[in-house]
C-alpha cells in the first residue's frame, strides 16, 4: 500500500448512497454502476436515520476492525517510513518516532433502547405498520425503526447474466425493520419494560439504536511534543508495518493493557459512540483474515480444519458488514466478540496457505450469504441460532449432532435425557481421541451459595438465590429462559450469553444445575454440569480438527455444520 494513497482514500466525509437502486429484491441488468463506499462511508450511512440504505463495497473489499475504544489518547509508531492525516495537513514520519493523538473534545452518541417485539424484511414493510397501528390502538407506544445496510459488489464485466444483476450483485443485505414498544433513554428502563412484558407471555427483546452519531475533535502530537493541528479524526498509512503503543479497553470497554502490536493496513483514530477515542484498522479483507485464522485455532490443525475456518470467517465478516458494530465506527472489532483478531502477531505460513487457498469462497444458501458463525466447541450437539440470539431462524444454521451423522430430534432433551447424557462423553467429533480428550467438552464448575449471590445480584437484585429454574432450552439443550428465584424477588434472563455472564462467565449455557441445602433450607454450593466452550452455533472449531483428520474436506465439514448451503467464489 502507497502511504499517501492510505493517508488520503481512508476518510471521506462524502457518503456514496445508491439512491436509485429498487427498494429490495435484485438489481436490475443495466443499472448504473454506484461508487464504492469505503468503511466509513458504510458507517455514515448506518448512523443515518432513513433514506436509501444500499451502498456499493468495491473490490478489493476492505474492513475496518475495532482495536480499542474508551482511549483519551492513542500513541502510533511505525517499522519503516509513515504519514498522518489530520484535516488537510499530511506529516511524514520516520521509522520508530512515536507520534500521539490526543482527545480534545468530545460528544457521545446519542442511544436509544428499543423494546423490540418483532422483525420484518423490507418486502414486509406494510405488515409492519399494520402490526404498529394495532399496537398503538391497545395503548402502546409502538413503533418502527430500519436499520442495517444492502451491500453490492461488482459482478462480471458481460452484463448478459441469466439472473439478471448485471454488472452488479448483491452482496448481503441486513436490512431489518423493527417493531418497538418503546424507545427509552436507558437500558435499564428498557428491561423493566421487557420484564413486564415478559411477564404477560410475551417474547420482547432489547435493540440499542443511535439515534444521533458521535463527534468531537483531535489533535496529533509529534515526537517533539509539538502539535501539528486538530480535526475530526487522524489517518496514520505506511507501506510498512504499523505499530500500535496504547493500553485501550476491549469491545466491551473492559480494560486491556496490551503490549505494542503490529498492523498492515491504515490505522484510523475516530470518535467511538461514548465520545471516547477508538483506534481502528481498516485493512484488505483477505490480509485481516491471514490475522484471525491463527488467532482462532492453532496454526498446526490440519490443512482442511483451516480451510474451513478460513471461508466461516469469511463469510461472516462480510455478513457483519451490512449490519455494523451498534454505532462504533467499525465494522467488526478485534475480541471474540465478532472474531479474534491479531493483526501480525500470530500470522503463520500455514494459515496463509489456507486463506489464499479460499480466496473468495463463502457459504451460501439459495444465492445469499450465510453469517457463518462458529464456536470453539459444541459439546456434541450445535445449536440453533434463533435458540442464542434474537434472530429469526434460519435453516443453514440449525442444530446438529457434532459426528459423522448429522441427525437431530429437532426438540430440546428433557432434563433427566440431558443429565444423563452430559453424565458421558459419548461419541463426538470435538470429543477428541481418548489419547488426547478435549478438556472443554465436560467440565464441572462449583461455588458456594454466596459465590452465586453476589455474581447474580450484579445485575439481578434478587437477593439469596433460593432456585436456578431452566424454563425453555434449545434442540442441544442450551437454556433459553433461565428463572432465577430469590429471597427478595425473582426474574427470567434471556438467552445463552447474559445468562452465562450472570453466573460468572460459565463455559456455556449448556448445563444441568444441582443445589446443596443446609438445615435451614438455604443453598450451601452449587454444582453446574456443562458440555461445550461457546454458543455452540454454526462450525464446531474442534469438531472441525478431528473430522478433518478423519479425513473430511473443507467442504464436507462446511456442509455438516452449515446445513443446505453450498460455495461459491465472490471473487479471486
């Protein structure tokens, strides 16, 4: 990459919107060509209330990941010769001088929480509005927000195709329209009206929407302590590696104190949606995915499980792209979170090999992308996706036996066929051999009765836990609906990951519970029983390892774990 095309392509306030394009459904042969939207144009367009809300990526495709957020200054460094944007002032640096951003000021974004109560596609607009309408009639206050983005990309140059996209073609569309019962100012009054709804039978969920995007200004410092002009935002690019020197908080705002790290690529300082500093790489699609495969899975799995991890990451991350990251100026951030992400550090030959290998290829399903998620390990059984998020189901990401047979009853396991079969280690693909089991597919976790008091009372005041009640599980046994019953109150939490979080980050929600009781009837300890590390949908990680050296291919695993989807190559 040349410096100064970095320094000057990676900023552009002017935002590329497809305004003439239909509202849904596939582009037309002969439409006009639209410019390509970089990361920022794509950000700019989601924090717009309204309008079109389909833009063109261009090709090569590019991706800006999140690598801090929370940050009052960011401090840049590079390997070999480098510039930096701020405003229109372009400043070139020599190898190894530390050059600072520093906030001055800055303005959050402004958040609403939304009580969501259902999803519709664009084409389903008018059954929405009549759903608002006959909310608003029984008193509610009901109504609808769109949100996400329709991606195109280039097609072939011929613009004669029997399908009919021409010289374009739809990349993934998360265009999504909600209906809301309720847009408040906190998150916290958002769940007490999710909790009185839910009370009442419903199945409400929360939606953070930004209503007003952030903003704020910087100013670079150089070597000399001198400063070198404010602006919006600063762009470092180098045809060498850069190196990042700040201690930033995770995607989650937890602090991270890491050592200096080294990215390809621009690296961009931005306003996050706190009003805080957030750094960000935007990077070629292909050389960030050569940085998530060996910060997934170890560089020596075999070629195959590498493989397939290299086209599921692909295909996620471009499913990710019409959504964005709930109002951060990124596409996708660097933790677990959306995909491990480790720039230079862990980049291996092997891994390289297994992403050039794939160059294009995803997952799809009757010519859509497929949001191939995957887990570190199923514990036997993967999951459904609408079982761990508030998704709509989807028939590429359902349930299945982590084994050569992908049967599955369809139906969650009672309690006592789940205690007995989380009692074994029957046979399984993330089992892994006897000689070399995996550690993560039984585990036991136990704490006192004040352990899980205080971890439950962080963010559900129910006092002593009296009773952990499993009231709805998913088709691998994953719980759903978890009842909690205290001396002081009792709620339900909703989905695997809150409910995980609240009992001190368990490994996954595929679990049975026992409780040891004193004399007074009181809970002495508890005693979780688990399968599994992870949400359990899409690819099993492990699973993938020994399938792979049972001799499956990258494809037949991908087939196994993303149900009736077949590859295609978007580009090469």
């Amino acid at each position: 990459m040349k410096p100064a095309s970095t320094a000057r392509g990676a900023i552009r306030l002017l935002v590329t919107v497809v305004a003439a394009l239909p509202a849904f459904g596939p582009v037309q042969a002969g439409s006009k060509a639209a410019p390509s939207a970089g990361p920022f144009e794509r950000f700019m367009v989601l924090s717009r209330p309204g309008g079109a809300r389909t833009v063109m990526v261009g090709l090569p495709i590019r991706v800006a990941i999140g690598l801090a957020v929370e940050q009052q200054q960011v401090v840049v460094t590079g390997a070999g010769r480098f510039e930096a944007r701020i405003g229109r002032t372009v400043v070139r640096a020599r190898p190894g001088e530390r050059w600072t951003v520093r906030r001055v000021a800055g303005r959050a974004a402004r958040v609403e929480h939304l009580v969501v109560v259902q999803r519709f596609s664009p084409a389903e607009a008018a059954q929405a509005q009549r759903l608002v309408a006959g909310l608003r009639a029984r008193g509610h206050d009901a109504g609808v927000v769109a949100v996400g983005l329709r991606l195109l990309i280039p097609g072939p140059a011929s613009s004669a195709r029997a399908d009919g996209l021409g010289s374009q073609r739809i990349l993934g569309d998360g265009r999504t329209v909600l209906v809301h019962v309720g847009r408040l100012a906190s998150e916290a009054r958002a769940r007490e009206r999710i909790d009185r709804l839910s009370a009442a039978g419903g199945r409400p969920w929360h939606h953070e929407f930004v209503a007003a995007p952030q903003d704020g200004v910087v100013a670079l410092i150089g070597p000399d302590r001198r400063e070198r002009g404010r602006a919006r935002a600063v762009t470092f690019g180098s045809a060498s590696p850069l190196v990042l020197l700040e201690s930033g908080a995770g995607p989650d705002g937890s602090s991270r104190p890491r050592p200096p790290r080294s990215y390809e690529g621009a690296i961009h300082v931005v306003f996050d949606r706190k009003g805080l500093l957030a750094t960000v790489n935007e990077i070629n699609l292909e050389r960030y995915l050569k940085g998530v495969v060996p910060a997934e899975i170890p560089a020596s799995d075999p070629p195959q499980a590498i493989r397939a991890l290299a086209v599921a990451a692909r295909s996620e991350a471009l499913a990710k792209l019409a959504r964005g990251h709930g109002g951060q100026p990124f596409d996708l951030c660097w933790d677990q979170h959306c995909q491990a992400y480790a720039g230079l550090e862990r980049v291996a030959p092997s891994t390289n090999v297994g992403v050039d290998a794939t160059r294009g290829q995803v997952v799809q399903r009757g010519g859509s992308l497929v949001e191939a998620v995957y887990c570190d390990t199923c514990g036997g059984h993967t999951e459904s996706i609408e079982n761990v998020w508030s998704a709509s189901p989807n028939p590429s990401l359902v349930g299945v036996l982590d084994g050569p047979s992908s049967r599955s009853s369809g139906q969650a396991p009672s309690e006592s066929t789940l205690g007995r079969w989380l009692s074994t280690r029957p046979p399984a693909f993330c089992r892994g051999p006897e000689s070399s089991p995996n550690p993560r597919y039984r585990w036991t976790v136990e704490m006192s009765g004040a352990q899980l008091d205080w971890l439950v009372n962080r963010s559900f005041p129910v006092g002593s836990v009296r009773e952990l009640v499993p009231l709805e599980r998913g088709v691998s046994g994953r719980i759903k609906l978890l009842g909690v019953v205290g001396d002081r109150g009792r709620t339900v939490i909703h989905k695997e990951l809150p409910i995980r979080k609240a009992l001190g980050d368990l490994m996954s929600a595929l679990f049975v519970v026992d409780a040891s009781r004193g004399a007074d009837g009181r809970v002495v300890s508890w005693r979780f029983r688990g399968a599994g590390w992870g949400h359990g949908v899409g690819l099993c990680q492990v699973g993938s390892r020994w399938a792979a050296r049972a001799g499956f291919g990258y494809r037949a695993i991908l087939a196994h774990d993303y149900r009736g989807t077949t590859m295609a190559r978007l580009y090469r």
